[in-house]
C-alpha cells in the first residue's frame, strides 16, 4: 500500500474546492460566509491565489459574479452558505438562467447525516435551485467532489451557458479523499452540446440571404456569449453582404452602434425603423436570439411576410414562440464562419438599395425623439451626455430594471461586446451595482458606470460598503425621477392613471447616503450642470453616487402597445393621451 | 381578439392538441426524475401517464415513458426540453415512429355476487384477464394491454361491481430489431 500522507491529491473537500477553482482559472470569487462553508474560508484563507470578494448579500454576489462573467467572458464564481445563503442566490440564479450567463455557485449544506432532519440552515438547496440553473449537484462523498466540481465548470461554460449550483455539505469539506485534475471523463456522457451547423441547412440559408430584396439581421446576446470570433464574423457578413441589423438588448454591442447599417434596438422600446424592418422583411436571418414576447410583439402578426432562418445552440429555442423556415442548431461563430464561406464562394452581393430607401423613410420619423428642456434634465438628455463624455474610455455599462434601462440601452452606443451589461430575461431591479462591483473586480483600471432607477437601485445598495472596502471605483449614475417610472408608465397607459404605490415616497438623500458609506455623492438638477458634474464623477477615484434629478413623468418611447404589431408602434410624437388610450384599448382582465 | 390590458402579448392560437408516448433514457441518479417532472409541472405540459425504472443496472441506466397532450408545437418544445437535460441520453417520440407498441398492466378488484361475479369472470376471460386474487365475495383481475383496452375492461367491471383499480402507465417499446 502506497502511503497516501504524501500523495499531493489527497486532501479534504474545502481543499478541493479552492484547488479546483484554480485549475480552472478562477482568480476572483464573490461570497458570504457562514457555519457550512467555515472550512472552505479557512481554505482562502490560506492562500492567495484565488482573491475573495466579501459582498453584503449573497444576491449581491450572484449578481457581481454575473457581471464579471458577462464582461469578461469567463465564468463568475460565487460561494454562500447553507439555508438562507443559498435561498439569496436564487435570484442571480434565475437570472443567469434567462441570460445565458456562465456562472458557478458553491454553496455549504448540513452535514450529510443531518439532511433531512430540518437542522440548523438546512434547506433542500438541490431541490430549490433546480429550476433555475442549468444543472445542480449534491455531493455526498468526497471522492466524488473533484469529478463535480471539474463537470461544473463545463457545463455552465459550454453549449448555451448558464449558471450552476454544487451543494457541498460541511462532513464532506472536512472529509479526506483524491482530488483529480479537469480530465474529459468528468462529463455526463450524455451532455454533449451541437456545435457545428448542418451543411444542407447553411447552403439553404445562404441561397435564401443571397436572393433576399429585403433582408434583415437580428442578433442576440448568443453571438456575445460564443466569443470574439462570432462577434468578428458577424460584422464581416454585415460588411459582405450590406445587410441591415438590428439587435436585442442582450446583443448590444455585437455590432457597433456606429457602424452604417444599425438599425438600433428592436422590440418594444426599439426603434421605428429597427421594428419595422423586422415587419417587412422578406429574409430574417436570427442570430443566437430567441424571439423572446419583449422581441415579437403580437405573434401572430411577427414579420408575417418572411423567411426566416433561426441559428440556435439551443435547440429548444427553436420554433418555440415562431415557426421558422430554416433552423440551424449549433454555435453561432461558427456557423457564421461557414454561412460567409458558403456565401463568399457562390453568391454575389445582393441589391438591397430599394430597400435602404425604404428603411431611411423609416429612420426620418426620428422615433427616439424627445422634447430638451433648460429648465429640467430629461433622462435621455442625461444618458446622451454621459454617452458624450465617455467616448473613446475605456468604459462598461451595467443597468438596473426600469424606464432607466430602456433609455440607456436606446441612447448609449456600443461599440463593443460585453460592454453591456443589463438583466434581460428576468427583468431584476437590483442587478446593476453589484454586477457594477462584479465588472469594476475584473476590469479595475476601467470606467464601469451603473445607470440606475431611484427605486431599483435601493435593492442592493448594500454593495455600496463592498465596493468601498475594496476600493472600487463604480458610479452609480441614477436618473432620479422620484417613481417606479416604469410601472407608472404602465399604470398611465393601462390602469387609468391610478398610480398605485409606484411613487418613491420617502427617498433617501444619496449624497448622504454615499458619504455615509465612505463614497462620494453628486447631485445634479439643472440641464447646464450637468455635463461639469459627470465630468467630477469621471475624475473621482473613489465609489460615487450620482443623484441625477430629472424630468420625473417622462416616459419611455416608441413603444409596441401590448397586442399590437411591429408596424403599430406608438411614437413618441403620436403619445398623447387620445392616441395613447385608443393604441391601448382592450378588455381590463389583469395577466 | 380584444387584447386585455397587459404587459403580455395573449395569444388566441387554438391549434389540436395531440397524445404523444416519448421514451427517455437517463442516467439514473439522485434528482433525474425531479428534474423531468419538475419541467413538465414547472413550464405547464400535461402528463396523463408516467412510468419509470433502472433497465441497464450496469451502466446506472433509466428509462422513463411519458404520455403527454400538446399541440404539435408544444410536444416539439417538451422534446428539446426534455433533450437538453443535462443526464439525458436520448428522447424518442414513439408516437412518431409509428411502430411502438404500448402496454399497461392493470390490477382491477370487483366485488359482487351471484349473476354479477359470473358476468365479471366471463368478460374477464374474453379480455384475456387473470384472477390473481379471489375470496367468496370479490376478484382481483390482472389485465395488460394498451390503455383504450384496459380503460374498456375498467368500464365494463363498473357496473359489476368495481372497487378500485392499480395501474402501472404506460410502458413503450419499438417494433423490430433496432434499440432506441
Ligand atoms: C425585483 C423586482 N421587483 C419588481 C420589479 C417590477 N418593476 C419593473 S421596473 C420597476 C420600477 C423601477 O423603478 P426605478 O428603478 O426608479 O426605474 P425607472 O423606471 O424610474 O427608471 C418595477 C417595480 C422588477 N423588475 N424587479
Ligand atoms: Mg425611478
């Protein structure tokens, strides 16, 4: 028998924890400790390879562990403790979920023989967060840890991303076995996710793109998520073939907001011209995007008078909310890379100047219009000036949930992937700081700016205190209209103008608020201080809260009227109260 | 239709709705069948019948058979659903195939007497049912077949005397020499 004192791979679960994250790479992690993940913090502890962010909620982790996988394009690693550790993180969760984000979440259990009995922070975590991730796994022998944690990584990294959980009871941490390095055999022999597109598919994909009068391109967040190569080839079949192209929120930045044949944003607050040419087009080509019900609008009247190819790693995302004509399942890189091989050998570049016309006849009706005042800040105005004053930085984005979202993702021009940061799917109010803390760990040197709602962004402002701690620079840029804008949005176009509870009532002085947590706060109210003051921001160092008091009934516009179509938007010139009521006449049931 | 005030699109698609067997095969392991049930309830799709068990101990093998009802789209959906998980080998519509073969057992127990527990026996014989339990008052019949037969046998012990019944769901299998 071999002695196994001085066998490097023996040693006890938390060990294995942190040695695996740094096998995979893992050079920052979020989390919260507590009594099941005590060994594993003595583990940190001990090293330094692997630097630990102490957030101030564990959602604050999951969501700075999502911000810094999205702009960074590696997983995010969380790490919380049992019971109510674990039920925070079901958030970040479900968020990384609908977003496609890589993320791997250790969280402590009770010690095995206590499952089951109702213990001290025990909860049935597998069981909770099974439904949002995109596996999970409850490890109950230590020889088995390595194995798991190896296939973690893979799983939430490869095929579409997403986050998954592995539940590490406190007996295993303590416990001894053999570690192992990543090895192939760590798998599900069963998992294995389509990469290369089929070949009939391609050809009938460009045989459509090459004979389209009027094309148009739809991307998504899919074609950040498979890498620098999808974002490139992307650009290149834009350039080779002129084709417009629009883009869903998640896909912001894929193509440059500056470059000639941007449509802007589609979908219910997208632009006239991006929604429009979606309505009319003969040939859809959609990139690692899923139709979601913010995209289509009115299903039955989506683009009813095209072909439309669907690329798709996921092959439940096709024909899930539209039928389409040509899917091809795999990575979109590189599937792009072959379309442009296919089309660059046998077609030539389509004319698509008539519809150019047509789509500049669209674009006159200037959709993103907005009235500018001396007297108070309009949102749009703010977003455009910071917009101005972040040229040519080195900057990131990250958003809050809210009208704020809308007009970010409207008025900010990305130039690059994951640089953008936003909760699309899910929707959370209070994604944006922490994913700004997330996103400032990875990219210290950079400007990362969370464009906040005054309501949205006091669901995790703990995360102020992490940021501090850790001498974080983010800024919180909040376009403070004093309401849950959106909702009120809603209640105004809906509910007859009952504004019920959507009034930030009782707000907190965030200049105060900043220096109470050691940061900086900025208030601005006119339009003619505004830009000195972005300026101040910019130059602080230091973790800054900007209290930008804007227009507080602005609304957000052009927008699809729920159960209209792509060519039934309401635009911003047409919003008065009469055009208003009757785009949103209807029935009452509440769904 | 007259959209009601709402941030969704409601969509009026009244498309048939169609019965479909899928046979999955998974790896058998702590969770897996949660995490198929837990999809069926959490994204809404019917299960009318659910059958599951290990059928190749060795490689830790288990085959789950699913009846469910959906419009054509909907099947589709839970196919791929079904197929991205991630200890999930393969998923086979049966129905598709159009050469599946499917089989219920069924335990019916009547109790009667007199003119009541001849008719039972007599219908029984003609389902080709066993009487695997009887006393001077009732049988225990044992009927397999596939569920319109066992359904009809169930209707007709009804006024005979039925008393409860125990059915296993539907098990699924393809014609022919191939495996799924
Ligand atoms: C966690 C969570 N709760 C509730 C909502 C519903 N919701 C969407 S937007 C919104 C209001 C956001 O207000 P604010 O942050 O001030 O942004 P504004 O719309 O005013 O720009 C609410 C309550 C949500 N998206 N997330
Ligand atoms: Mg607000």
């Amino acid at each position: 028998m071999s002695d196994k004192s001085h066998d490097p791979n023996q040693m006890t679960g938390a060990a294995m924890i942190v040695r695996a994250l740094i096998d995979h790479g893992v050079t920052d992690i979020f989390g919260y400790p507590g009594g099941a993940v005590l060994p594993i913090y003595d583990e940190i502890f001990q090293q330094s390879e692997v630097q630990h962010i102490l957030v101030r909620h564990e959602q604050g982790a999951g969501h700075a562990a999502e911000g810094y996988a999205r702009s960074t394009g590696k997983p995010g690693v969380a790490l919380v403790t049992s019971g109510p550790g674990a039920t925070n993180m079901v958030t970040p969760l479900t968020d990384a979920l609908m977003d496609s984000i890589p993320l791997v979440c250790i969280s402590g259990q009770v010690p095995t023989h206590l499952i089951g009995n109702d213990a001290f922070q025990e909860c049935d975590t597998v069981g909770i967060t099974r439904p949002c991730t995109k596996h999970n796994w409850l490890v109950r022998d230590v020889n088995d840890l390595a194995k798991v944690l190896h296939e973690a990584f893979y799983v939430a990294t490869s095929g579409r991303p997403g986050p998954v959980l592995v539940d590490v009871p406190k007996d295993v941490q303590f416990a001894t076995g053999t570690y192992h390095p990543p090895r192939k055999s760590d798998v599900h022999r069963s998992y294995a996710p389509r990469v290369k597109g089929d070949a009939t598919q391609i050809r009938k994909a460009v045989a459509l793109l090459a004979n389209a009068k009027r094309p148009v391109i739809y991307s998504g967040g899919g074609v950040i998520n498979s890498g620098p190569e999808a974002t490139k080839l992307l650009r290149e079949l834009v350039e080779v073939t002129g084709f417009p192209i629009t883009s869903t929120l998640m896909g912001l930045g894929a193509y440059p907001a500056s470059g000639k044949n941007w449509l802007g944003m589609l979908g219910m607050h997208g632009t006239y011209e991006a929604n429009m040419t979606m309505h009319d087009c003969d040939v859809m080509l959609c990139v690692g995007a899923r139709f979601d019900d913010r995209i289509t609008g009115r299903v039955d009247a989506f683009s009813p008078g095209s072909k439309k190819i669907h690329i798709d790693i996921d092959p439940s995302s096709i024909n899930k909310n539209i039928r389409v004509d040509v899917p091809i399942i795999g990575d979109c890189g590189n599937i792009l890379g072959d379309i442009l091989q296919v089309f660059k050998a046998e077609a030539k570049k389509p004319d698509v100047k008539a519809w150019w016309q047509q789509i500049a006849q669209w674009r006159a009706r200037n959709s993103l219009y907005y009235r500018k005042s001396n007297d108070v800040i309009l949102p749009q105005h703010a977003i455009q000036s910071l917009f101005e004053a972040t040229r040519g930085k080195d900057t990131y984005i990250t958003t809050e949930v809210g009208q704020h979202q809308m007009w970010a993702a409207q008025f900010f021009g990305f130039e690059e992937p994951h640089r953008w940061m936003t909760s699309g799917g899910l929707g959370t109010m209070g994604y944006g700081l922490p994913a700004a803390v997330g996103v400032q760990v990875a990219h210290p040197d950079s400007l990362v700016i969370d464009i906040a709602g005054d309501a949205s962004v006091q669901m995790t402002m703990q995360e102020m205190s992490t940021a501090v701690q850790y001498e974080l620079p983010i800024k919180i840029f909040i376009l403070n209209n004093q309401y849950m804008g959106m909702v009120r949005q809603w209640q105004q176009l809906l509910h007859g103008n009952r504004l019920s509870h959507s009034y930030s009532e009782a707000l907190p002085d965030f200049v105060k608020l900043a220096e109470a947590y050691g940061g900086v706060g900025i208030q601005v109210h006119k339009p003619a201080d505004l830009d000195g003051a972005i300026q101040e921001m910019i130059s602080v160092k230091r973790p800054v809260l900007f209290d930008c008091r804007v227009a507080a009934l602005e609304n957000c516009f052009p927008m699809i009227p729920s159960g209209k179509a792509h060519n039934e938007m309401l635009l911003p010139e047409q919003a008065n109260d009469e055009a208003t009521a009757k785009a949103f006449a209807g029935g009452k049931a509440l769904v | 239709m007259n959209q009601p005030a709402s941030a969704y699109f409601i969509e009026d698609r009244h498309d048939p709705n169609e019965t479909h067997t899928l046979s999955v095969l998974v790896q058998n392991e702590p969770g897996a069948l949660a995490r198929v049930i837990g999809l069926f309830s959490g994204r809404g799709y019917n299960i009318e019948s659910l059958t599951v068990s290990e059928t190749e101990s060795q490689k830790h093998l288990s085959r789950i058979t699913i009846v469910t009802t959906g419009t054509p789209m909907v099947i589709e959906q839970i196919k791929h659903q079904l197929d991205r998980m991630i200890p999930v080998y393969r998923v086979v519509d049966m129905t598709l195939t159009k050469r599946s073969i499917e089989r219920e057992l069924a335990m019916v127990k009547v109790r009667g007497e007199g003119e009541h527990r001849v008719e039972a026996l007599r219908l029984a014989d003609a389902f080709r049912a066993r009487v695997i339990d009887a006393t001077t008052e009732s049988f225990v019949f044992e009927i397999t077949g596939n569920t319109d037969k066992i359904n009809q046998f169930i209707d007709l012990m009804r006024p005979l005397g039925l008393v409860e019944v125990s059915r296993t769901g539907v098990a699924a299998i393809g014609r022919g020499p191939e495996g799924m």
